[in-house]
C-alpha cells in the first residue's frame, strides 16, 4: 500500500513538473504565459488517508461530519431590566417637573451553541442549557445558511433537547447515531462545534473513560457521560462526537476546567448516543421523558464497607435511605440492605444501577435481589414515576442554615478511637441543622483533624444515626457499640442536611 501510494504522488508530481516547465518555455521563448490569479493556487495532490497502515488525515471523516453540525443561537429575555434613555433612573423626575417616567425595556441576552441534525427533516439534538428559557431559536448551517427553529422537547435531567428546523426543506445532511455500547477506551474521537462563537472547529482525541459522572449533580440529572480529552470549550456544547465511521456518538454537554476561568484541559463530557436517542424518541413522541424511580438513596460499596458488613467480596450497592412511602419502601427494601441484581442482572455500581432504573417506565414491577442478614432475598417491586420538581423540593427542604451552626468549644472527646466529639441530638438541634424534628441521632459536634473519621469526611454538624447497623441515641451507646467493634471497621449511618449515607471508619 505503501509502495502504490508513493507511486500515485510520483506521478503526479512528474506530471506537475511538466507542467510547470511547458508554462516556463512558453514564456522563455516569446509564447504567451498562463499567470493564476493571486487567490488561486495551482492544484495539489491529494495527499493519502492512509499510509503503511497508519491513518495520515481525518478529513474524509470532517467532510462527511461537519455538514451536519450546526451553529445554534439562542434568544431570551433577561430578568433584570434595563435603563432606558435616563441612566440616573428617576431622579431628573423628582427634581423637574413634568418629567416623563423613564422608558423601561427588557434586556435580550444571547447564547451561542452547537447543535446535530439527525435527520434529513432538520431534526437537530441539543443541549438542554443551550435552549434552556430561549424565547427565539435560530439555525446556522456549515454554509451559513440560517433559519428558524423551533423547540421540539427539552429534558434537564439527561441535559438534551430536540429542535426542528422550520423550512419547507427537507433534504439537510445528518449524522447517523452509532451505538455509544460499543465505544471503547482508548478509540479515536473527533468533536465538532462552535468553540467561543468562533465558527465551526473540529479537534481530535480518543474516549478516555466510560460511565462517568461530574459530581455536579444534586440528585435531578442522569449521567452516564463518555469522557474525552479532544478538546471542548464553551459553545461545543450540543455539538458532535463521532468516531472514525464519521457515526454520532455522543453530545458534548460539559468539561472540567482548573479556577482559571473556564478553560480545556482535556476532560470533556459527551452524553453518549444511546442515551440521546432513547430521550430524543420519548420527547419526539410524547413532548417529555418518564422515567421510572425506586426511592433509594444509594452508594457504592467499597472493601471497606465489605469488611464492616463481613462480605467475602466489595459488590453490591447499599441502600443508604428511603423515600417515605416509595417504592422501595412498599415492596419490603429496608435501609442497609445490598442491591445485588436487578431483574437477575448484577450491579455493582450506583450510578448504573440509578440509570438502569430511571430507564424503565413508571409502574413496572422489577425483581430487586437483595443481601440483607447473612441472606439473600428477592423482592418485586413497581416503580414509581421520577419527578424532578420533587428532588428540587427535598433538596430545599433539606438545604442546611450554614450561618446556624453549634459553637461550643472545649468538649471533651468521648469517642477518641475515631477522632469525633458526639452530642445528642435535640430537637432545636435538628431545626438548625434543617433535619426531621424526630430524627434520633447524636451530633457531631468535633472532628479531630488528625482523626479516622475526618480522613473519611466526617463533618461538624453530621448526625449520626447508627453505628454498625444499631441505632444511636447517647453516648453511651455509642461508645459500646465502637468498642464492641474492636479494630475492625466501623459503619457509621450520617445524616447531613437530610441525605443519609454510610461512611466506614478503621479506628486508630
């Protein structure tokens, strides 16, 4: 392959040679030159896509992807107003009479970001922070051709959107979504999009890691993201990632950038197009996404909380809290019970498991398998339907006061193995600390900086509520129970600002 395409760049270079020496003896010997205009430059081979194997261009890929990329601008009204003709608000009013009030006018703010047609009928998926309030929507295609748009559906949990352009046209370029199950670590990415408002850029990477979550979820979003190091800036956001077969397989929705403002520095998160289809399709047909809920709160379990919990191995997830009256807690699941499989697939992993789930239509009824006691049970339970408006309410219900906090110096540590100063728990405690008034419990009141239970991120103002699956009320409680414990590992149930979950402490 080598040796042909050297040949194919001989010949044609050859060719160019005499070309290039007709022009000059025509013009050495009186004939009439050919001079190219000075924006035009003669033609250059192609040069080859691949060379002994090894893959010397992408641009075949570009060619066939970039068209399908769009420019999305995004228009809405800004809650603040502007001032109109007098900057000094009214203050020339009061003081001359007759003055008229000041005009006041709403401030229009606009968004720049990317888009795919997925369509040949001008179907584009998106992002749903770039469409997020947007009152007028308009498309910008690779050739700069600009129309409408209209919002088709939007979800803010998977952060997706899905517009359709307004035209009687119907024959746009589209990418084809790939199957984002397939993408492995370590497989060669293009992203492409509108970084900064500049105009379409692609750049170039591989997948770095599958399955993950940014952390910046508080509890109303879904996350499965493909992270890549092909750089991404503001405005790639709803823009492509395609693999080599030029196939869509993941939206650019965020990055991690260091505190100086924003910038790449490689980590970039792409929805993959698994995901992004099965949102598109429900918001197509029926204007929004459901999606099922078991009413958990979840965590993964590491050796540590194996070792606590005596398991031979670190699977499963534990079940940290219940949502009263949920699903979990109707069909028998019970706090500190292991999630081991669903339907009979196993899961190890949280965030797999919370996906899985959310992916299942409300009222369903799933198999929940489950290690409780020494025991494993199976439990059938039907879903309930998640609502994001009903996370954001527990989540302000639950938001903890930080200007109330206990300032209590010079306690004794009562529980010096783990590093804690406990108090029990009162009610008027509990309403500062914006939890149940009947939450049992004792507060942490210290953390020893040089402490086990501050290396695991036990905080001031934690409610401890168990120790090794026993509930707590006193100190003297809670002193037997970590003595009984000995030098393995204690379980600790936390309440922090209403959320429960386990933390495992090896004493010191």
């Amino acid at each position: 392959m080598f040796r042909k395409a050297v040949r194919e760049i001989s010949i044609l270079t050859i060719l160019a040679s005499v070309v290039v020496f007709t022009g000059c003896k025509a013009g050495l010997f009186g004939g009439e030159s050919v001079n190219l205009p000075q924006n035009q430059q003669a033609p250059q081979p192609q040069a080859p896509v691949v060379v002994d194997g090894v893959r010397t261009s992408y641009a075949d890929i570009v060619q066939k992807s970039s068209p399908a990329v769009v420019r999305i601008a995004a228009e809405r009204k800004s809650q603040q107003n502007q001032q109109g003709q007098f900057p000094f608000g009214d203050l020339f009013r009061d003081i001359i009479p007759g003055m008229p009030q000041q005009q006041q006018r709403p401030r229009v703010e606009r968004g720049v970001g990317s888009g795919v047609i997925v369509n040949a009928d001008g179907t584009v998926l998106t992002n749903y922070h770039v469409v997020e309030g947007a009152e007028k929507l308009t498309v910008q295609l690779e050739n700069n051709k600009t129309f409408p748009a209209k919002l088709v559906g939007s979800d803010e949990p998977s952060d997706l959107a899905v517009l359709k352009i307004e035209t009687a046209e119907a024959n746009f370029p589209f990418l084809n979504l790939g199957d984002s199950n397939q993408v492995r670590v370590g497989d060669i990415v293009l992203a492409i999009g509108n970084p900064l408002g500049i105009g379409q850029t692609v750049t170039a990477g591989i997948i770095s890691a599958k399955g993950r979550q940014t952390g910046l979820s508080d509890g109303t979003s879904f996350q499965d993201f493909l992270q890549t190091d092909a750089p991404i800036n503001r405005g790639n956001s709803g823009g492509a990632l395609v693999n080599v077969q030029g196939e869509l397989i993941g939206i650019n929705s965020q990055i991690i950038s260091d505190s100086g403002g924003g910038g790449n520095i490689g980590i970039g998160f792409s929805i993959p197009s698994n995901m992004a289809k099965s949102v598109m399709e429900q918001l197509i047909k029926d204007g929004k996404v459901r999606r099922g809920m078991l009413g958990v709160g979840i965590q993964d379990v590491t050796e540590e909380v194996a070792k606590s919990l005596e398991l031979k191995e670190a699977k499963g997830v534990l079940v940290n809290s219940l949502k009263a009256g949920g699903a979990a807690e109707k069909g028998g699941i019970k706090q500190g019970d292991i999630i081991t499989a669903i339907n009979g697939e196993p899961t190890d992993d949280s965030n797999i498991l919370r996906n899985k789930v959310a992916g299942t239509s409300p009222g369903t009824s799933i198999k929940v398998t489950v290690w409780r006691g020494g025991k494993t049970e199976e439990i059938t339970v039907t879903l309930d339907e998640f609502s994001v408006e009903n996370i954001k309410k527990d989540n302000k219900d639950n938001k903890d006061d930080s200007n109330n906090e206990n300032k209590e110096e010079n306690k004794q540590n009562q529980n010096g193995k783990l590093g804690l100063t406990l108090t029990t728990l009162t009610p008027d405690i509990a309403r500062q600390l914006k939890i149940p008034a009947d939450t049992q419990g004792l507060v942490v009141e210290d953390v020893d900086e040089s402490g086990a239970a501050a290396e695991q991120g036990i905080l001031r103002g934690d409610v401890v509520t168990q120790i090794n699956g026993q509930p707590v009320k006193t100190n003297s409680e809670a002193s037997a129970a970590i003595e009984k414990s000995g030098s393995k590992p204690i379980m600790l149930l936390i309440n922090r600002q209403g959320q429960t979950r386990y933390f495992t402490v090896t004493p010191k």
